[in-house]
C-alpha cells in the first residue's frame, strides 16, 4: 500500500508516507489520496473511532504536516475531509508549502492552548486545593468513625 502512496503523492518526503505498521494513518491517507471530499462515516466504517488519532498523525509532526481541510457539508452540521490538492501536484514547492502552512495552522493553535491553560492555572491551582481539602477532611471524619466504633 505504501507503493501505491508513493505513486499518488510521488513529491512527498517519504518519511511522511505512513506504511502498512501505521494502518490507521496509511488507509486514511489512501481514502483521501483521491483528492475528493469524504466523509467522516467513510474512515469510521473503515477503521472504526480510531481514525481520529490516525488522522492527528497525518496533520502533525510524525508524518511531515499533511494539510488536510475539514470542510463543512452543505446544509449539515457534519465536515467532510479533503487532502489539499497541492500535495497531489506532483510539485514539491507546492507540497512542501501545504506543509508548511499545516504546520503553522497546528502551531498557532498550539500556542493559544498554551495560552488559555497558562489563563486557567490560578483557578484550577485554587479548584485542586479545595479538593484536597475536602479529601483530608473526609479521610479525618473516617478515621475518627473507625474510633468512635470501637
């Protein structure tokens, strides 16, 4: 299978072709490599809930910033997936420029998720103290249940 993605995406760092060890990555990426809009129900069908995690690994650092679009179904709430056609281009100026736009869309988002657990921290800080309390609190009621019984 991986011949056959070599053959569809021959511009392609081949570090960022998934091969059969990776089946999760390597089907989803022969689903997509047709260049069309697919449904999400088409990967589910085919690799069950799993293919969210396979299609993290596409779009990420372990297979080179696939740019895959998630594009919104018309008159639904449902996305359909579509690989950027500059990765089927055959031109590896345009391949590696999807990648590189991939590559800062994940790391802006990385970087505002960093942003809004660094905004959160005080409050979870203060949530987790009073939840330690209220634990060693009942433990103390426990233990002097224990005594009281005896």
């Amino acid at each position: 299978m991986t011949d056959t993605l070599t053959q569809s995406f021959p511009k392609a760092p081949l570090e960022a072709i998934p091969t059969s060890k990776h089946k999760g990555s390597n089907i989803t990426l022969k689903v997509l490599s047709d260049g069309k809009e697919h449904h999400r129900d088409e990967l589910t069908q085919l690799l069950g809930e799993t293919w969210r995690s396979a299609l993290q690994s596409l779009r990420g650092d372990r297979f080179g910033y696939w740019l895959i679009h998630s594009i919104k179904a018309e008159n639904s709430k449902t996305t359909l997936l579509q690989i950027d056609p500059r990765h089927l281009s055959g031109c590896p100026k345009q391949d590696a420029a999807a990648r590189l736009e991939r590559r800062k869309q994940l790391k802006n988002v990385s970087y505002k998720e960093a942003q809004q657990g660094w905004k959160r921290m005080p409050k979870a800080h203060t949530a987790m103290l009073e939840a330690d309390k209220a634990y060693f609190k009942s433990l103390g009621e426990a233990a002097n249940d224990s005594e009281q019984g005896e």
